[in-house]
C-alpha cells in the first residue's frame, strides 16, 4: 500500500457501499479489520488485493447471512433511514432559516401566534408525508400505504395554509432565534452520531413443526409481494407470479410457508437477489429527477421574487421561502448522486 493511496480512501466507499447493501457500521468493522490486517501484513494497497471497493461490498454482502443485513432497499435506506433523512434536511433548515430572517429582520426573537405555531406544525407534517414517509412505506413492504400518504400530504398542506390565513395573529410569546438553532444543531448531532451496537439475539426455533393455517398463509404471500414491490422494487406483475409460484410449491408440499421457506423476509431478500435491477421509469431516472428539480426552483423561487413585492408575507416566507430552499436543496443532491 503506498503512501499516495491512504487505505481510508478504499475504506470509505466500501463502507458505503456496504451500507448500501444492509451491511451497517458494527457488522461491516470485523470486515475492515480484516481488510486493513491483511494489507498491513503483505503490504498490498486494497485496491490491489480485493479490487474496487464496490464490488467487493456486492460480493460480501452477497455472502452474509441475513440476520446480519439491515433490512434496507434498493436505495440502501431502512425505513427508519428514510425518515432520518427527510429530519436531517428539516433540521438543516432549522439551523439557517432563523439565522436568515434574524439577519433580515435585525432581531434575535420572533413573535410565536397561534396561526404560525399550528400552520408550522401542518407544513412539517406534510412534508414529512409527501417525502420521508412514502419511502419508508415502500422500504418496510406496504407499498400500497404511501399513495394514502401522498394524500395526507395535500390535506396537511391545506391546512397548514388555512391555519396561516384563518387563525389568530396575536402574538403570544417570543421565539429566540438561539433557541431554534440550537434544536436544530442537537438534531444534527443525534443523526450523525455512530450507531450503537446492535445487542445481541438468539434466534428461537420452535420444537416442533407448526401445522399451516389458511390465515398465517395468506398474511406470508401478501407480505411477501408487498417487500418484493416495496422493498425491492420489483415489477408488480412479476412479484405476484413469484409469490404465486411459491404458494403453488407450499400447496403441493403441504406444509407452512415460514416452515418451507424460512422468515418471509429472509425469503424475500434470497428471491429478489436473483431478479435483475427492475429499469426505472423515465420519471425515476436521474435527468428526470434534474428537470423536476430545476422547474420546481423555478416555479418556487418565482413565485418567492413575486409575492415577496405583492404577495401576503405568510405566502412569502412560510412557503415560497422554504419550498425554495427545499428545491435547491432537492437538486443539489440529485446532480451529486451518481
């Protein structure tokens, strides 16, 4: 390993990729300890004695066992990670809006009402559910619940704007902009912080043999479909002939599914890693994601430059403002995603 190739510089996208892959932090460093003693001991870089760091996440993770592998999607999120990451751009913006309008306005506090307090609340909700949520939805196999969210959002998003207009504007107590800011800088710290490590859990194995149950049964195929299109975004015609394939093999053997295949979402995981990665839609893909991004900054960023010379100051600042923000945000990381 020579001096100009720091073994960090594999490390890191191996690690991510890992990540990627349902490897996490405590169950991939037995992993990169054995990577970085080998390299010590023959004084190879990793590049050269386990090649590019993608793959050999791809073919480690490959040869874990699935009890070891976080139950992440083909985007390498949990559901949980899905709704970490929609708070994390929250508490971002947390830390620099205040710090803008104080630096605007020339003042360190700001007026709480009731109409901002409850039209806040609603705007948080509805962004939480037409982006965190959706995603952790399909991450956790219900893929038919994140349409509901997309409708929950409109309505929270309703609200939020008849509570600006509706409810009172009396002020009520003062905000200090440090206050704000420090929440959101605690927030930051918490997502960013080491995982804790996993405890440790003996699986149970039951002593005998449980006879199938038509209701058991169906729950198993339905779960099973769902993680297929939810999970692991598998074409929904071809997860119901794979579930249909497996509960025709059950019915011929005559025993449980759990029994003949194991936990459904072990059996999901081994099943979906011999389908091909499902094309995406155009509106999915990466140029498509770049043209929404760049007309959402334009329709809200417009829409910010016109109501901030004739438009209500709620309008303004409590949704142009941020949707702006969020816009460019959205687009940022679209073009640095590869």
């Amino acid at each position: 390993m020579t001096e100009t190739e720091p073994f960090e510089a594999w490390e890191l996208p191996a690690r991510m990729a890992m990540g990627d892959r349902g490897l996490g932090y405590h169950a991939a460093n037995p992993i990169i300890a054995d990577v970085r003693a080998h390299c010590e001991y023959t004084g190879e870089s990793p590049y050269e004695a386990f090649g590019d760091p993608k793959q050999f996440a791809e073919t480690t993770a490959a040869e874990q066992p699935s009890e070891l592998l976080e139950k992440v999607d083909r985007e390498g999120l949990t559901a949980v990670g899905h709704l970490t990451g929609q708070l994390f751009v929250l508490s971002s913006a947390a830390v620099a809006v205040p710090l803008f309008f104080a630096a605007k306005e020339r003042t360190w506090s700001f007026p709480a009402t009731t109409s901002a307090l409850t039209g806040t609340a609603l705007l948080i909700l509805a962004l939480f559910a037409v982006r965190g949520v959706p995603q952790a939805l399909r991450a956790s196999g219900h893929p038919h619940l994140a349409k509901s969210s997309y409708i929950a959002a409109g309505a929270f998003g309703a609200g939020a704007v008849a509570a600006y207009m509706g409810l009172s504007h009396r002020h009520l107590f003062p905000v200090p902009a440090l206050a704000i800011v420090a929440l959101g800088l605690g927030s930051l710290f918490l997502l960013t912080r080491a995982p804790k490590k996993p405890a440790e859990v003996t699986p149970h194995v039951s002593p005998t043999p449980r006879t199938a149950r038509p209701a058991d049964a169906n729950r198993w195929f339905t779960r099973l479909t769902g993680l297929l299109i939810g999970r692991y975004d598998l074409d929904p015609e071809r997860a119901g002939d794979l579930a249909r394939e497996a509960r025709a093999h059950v019915a011929e053997s005559g025993r449980d599914p759990e029994e003949e295949f194991g936990p459904v979402e072990d059996y999901a995981l081994e099943v979906s890693r011999h389908e091909p990665i499902r094309t995406e839609p155009f509106y999915r893909t990466r140029p498509a994601r770049i043209l929404g991004g760049i007309a959402g900054v334009l329709i809200c960023g417009g829409a910010f430059v016109r109501w901030l010379s004739e438009g209500p100051w709620w309008a303004t600042w409590l949704l142009a403002f941020p949707a702006t923000v969020a816009s460019i945000w959205t687009l940022v990381q679209t073009i640095r995603k590869r």
